[in-house]
C-alpha cells in the first residue's frame, strides 16, 4: 500500500517513487493471488481496510498517459484484471472506475510524433489492457456495469473503430491482440442490446 501511496504522492511534488521496487511489489502480490482460494481468502479483509482497489485505480489514473510509466501501468492493469476474475470484481466496479479510467485511455495526444514518446506498439498494450478489464467486469457485473461499460463505449467509439481497422494495414502481434479484444467487449455489450440499440438508431 505504501508503494501506492508513493506514486499517488509524486503528483503533490513529492521525490518519484522507485519504479522498479514497484513492479517487484505488484508482481508479488500477483503470485500471492494467483496461489489460491485459500490463500486469497485471507487477503480479503487487507484489500477492503486499505482501499486497495481504488489505489490502484488511482495510481493508473495519474501514470497512464505517461510513457516512462507504462511498464507499471500495464502491470497494475494486470493485477485489476486478476482481482475481478477473483470474485473482486464487484468491489472494483464499485469504485467508479469510469472516473479513474475512461478519459485517461484515450489516445495520448504525442502518439507516433517525432517529438513524442509513445509509439503506437506501446499503447496498444496498454488500452488492450484497459479494453480487457472492462470486458471482464461487464462479464462479471452484468447489469450491474453495463451503464458504465456503455458510457466507456460511448467516449472511446472511434478509438474501438479503429482499433478493429488495425486488420488492413497491420499484423504486429500486439496490434491483433488489440483487434481481439475489442471484438470480445463489442461482442459482449450486444448481449445487452436492448439497453443501448434505440441511442444507436
């Protein structure tokens, strides 16, 4: 949790916090959850008491948009994903991840500019990444998410289009990767299609 802090402190004008300590701490608690029900049992009350969920979300928000940081970004989406295919997916879509997220995984405005430092290889990483932690909650929370999932569909429509128009002009693993995602959430929201078809029409 103090790792969290660290980072939720650089923003405050505090010294940065050590990115590689950070990524050793995140993929540790990745283990940990990954050994098992029983093991995972006994973490629940900590991530509840600490607000682990929305520090994460938190950390993602002030650091997603920013290159030097998209190892731990990716890391942290990797962990948000483990915690809701745990059964913690309704403690996350309870902590208005749409505030966190949504704005923060459009496309960074410096893509593939000379003087900029993200290249498209490596964000596609990232919001393949985002894209999957949506489609896993609305698979988890039903109902429950679908108004969030739609409001994210509805800020990031012409990014998923052209996500899916990656397949003319690009092979790159990443890139495909990017393509499958977005159709596994685009198929998933059409099981609520009568929540959304008449805005559509």
């Amino acid at each position: 949790c103090n790792k969290f802090f660290a980072i939720e402190n650089e923003k405050k004008g505090q010294p940065p916090a050590q990115m590689s300590s950070m990524i050793l701490t995140i993929n540790l608690l990745k283990k940990i959850l990954l050994i098992g029900d029983d093991f995972y049992g006994n973490c629940s009350y900590w991530f509840n008491y600490y607000k682990i969920y929305n520090r994460i979300l938190s950390v993602i928000s002030i650091i997603c948009q920013n290159s030097s940081k998209k190892q731990v970004t990716a890391e942290l989406f990797d962990l948000l994903i483990i915690l809701a295919k745990r059964n913690y997916s309704e403690n996350i879509a309870h902590c208005d991840v749409g505030d966190y997220l949504w704005m923060n995984l459009v496309t960074p405005k410096n893509l593939n500019d000379k003087d900029g430092e993200w290249t498209a290889k490596d964000w596609w990483i990232i919001y393949t990444k985002g894209i999957n932690l949506v489609k896993i909650l609305l698979e988890k929370e039903g109902f429950n998410f679908i108004k969030d999932a739609l409001f994210f569909m509805g800020i990031h429509e012409q990014y998923l289009i052209e996500a899916l128009e990656l397949a003319k002009y690009s092979l790159e693993p990443n890139a495909m990767m990017l393509m499958e995602a977005t159709l596994e959430f685009i198929s998933e929201v059409v099981k609520y299609e009568n929540m959304w078809s008449c805005d559509y029409q």
